[in-house]
C-alpha cells in the first residue's frame, strides 16, 4: 500500500520498500536510536540508510490518501460528543477526544 509514496530509484542497491518499512517499523516501536536499528542483524544498515527509510516511510504514511483511510477524525459535534461519552464512561475521563500511545514519566516534586 505504500510503495507508490515511497520514493523510486535506480541505483542496483536501494533498499526494498519492505526493508525501508522494517527499519521503519522497528524505530518507532522501540524508540531506540537509529545506529543499533541499522546495525541490528535483522537490518544491518548503516545510520544515514535506517534516516532516509524513515524519512521515505514517515512521508508516505503521511499522504492524504493514506491518512485518509487510516486516520479518522469525526466532523460533526454528534461524533465527538459519541467519543467523549465513551471515554468518559470507560475510563473516567471526561471530555477525552483521543489518545496516542506514549510513555508516562512520573514527574517528582
């Protein structure tokens, strides 16, 4: 789905899309650096090869028509109202649109 937005070339070793995605994959899951992604045995790339995946891979995801099909944001007050009563009632947080998956840091006064 993503290989027409990734960018093409012609050199004998560019990456697959599935290598670019990998790579791709593997930082954002982990959050770990570029350099022991690439240096992985999974992927053994260099540190500028796993960047320019992940500016390729990060760039196709962000193509309206990927986002599009992907990524929905309800547009009427009735839609939101539906999310927010539903993370309210689940959860206990009131007026709660949406999340994203993050790590917590406990702040220590």
């Amino acid at each position: 789905e993503l290989a027409p937005y990734l960018s093409d070339t012609q050199r004998c070793t560019a990456l697959s899309v599935e290598c670019k995605v990998l790579a791709s994959l593997s930082l954002l899951a982990t959050g770990s650096y570029q350099k022991p992604i690439g240096m992985s045995y999974v992927h053994g790339l260099s540190q500028p090869s796993v960047s320019r995946a992940l500016r390729d891979v990060v760039d196709a995801l962000n193509h309206p028509e990927i986002l599009s099909r992907h990524i929905y944001f309800p547009r009427s007050l009735e839609g939101r109202q539906a999310i927010m009563d539903g993370f309210s009632s689940k959860f206990g947080f009131p007026n709660c649109l949406g999340c994203i998956d993050c790590t917590h840091v406990a702040l220590v006064k």
